[in-house]
C-alpha cells in the first residue's frame, strides 16, 4: 500500500495523509478526525497527530503493546476503515 512511517522504540507513526481525501473534509485536520472515528468504528483506536501536536495532518501512532495476531488484525481493520487510496 506504500504508507510512510516513523519508527520509535515502543511505537511507529504512520502518515495516513493520501487517505484524507476519503473523509471528504476540505480542512485535513477535520479529516485526520474522521478517519479516526471510521477507524474507531471498526473498534481500532489509534492516537491522532492532532493530539500528539504532528505538524501536518495524517499522521497516527500505533503502539505495540499488544501480541502480533492483535495488531495484524488491527491494521487490517484499519485498512478496512480508510478505504482505497
């Protein structure tokens, strides 16, 4: 799917940005919200980069404190809730 990311010791951050304009929301920040609610609705909850001060919008935190089949299914959940690029 080619989704840049950020890797951090107990984390990554993913840059959902393309997928944006699948929210059908002129602002990007309103947008990144969006996403995050479909994602939430799929039961997936990922941290906003809104709420981790990113400084553009589109990008998630993912941490991994769960086992590995947990956060497969979770990423695939997520891919399920932002739609094609």
């Amino acid at each position: 799917m080619g989704i840049d990311w950020l890797n951090r010791a107990n984390s990554h951050k993913i840059n959902l940005r393309p997928w944006l304009k699948n929210a059908d929301e002129e602002n990007e920040w309103k947008a990144e919200q969006v996403l995050a609610q479909r994602m939430g609705e799929k039961k997936v909850y990922i941290t906003t980069g809104e709420s981790l001060t990113a400084e553009e919008p589109g990008w998630f935190r993912i941490i991994f404190s769960q086992e590995e089949a947990v956060l497969r299914e979770g990423l695939k959940r997520v891919f399920e809730a932002i739609g094609p690029r």
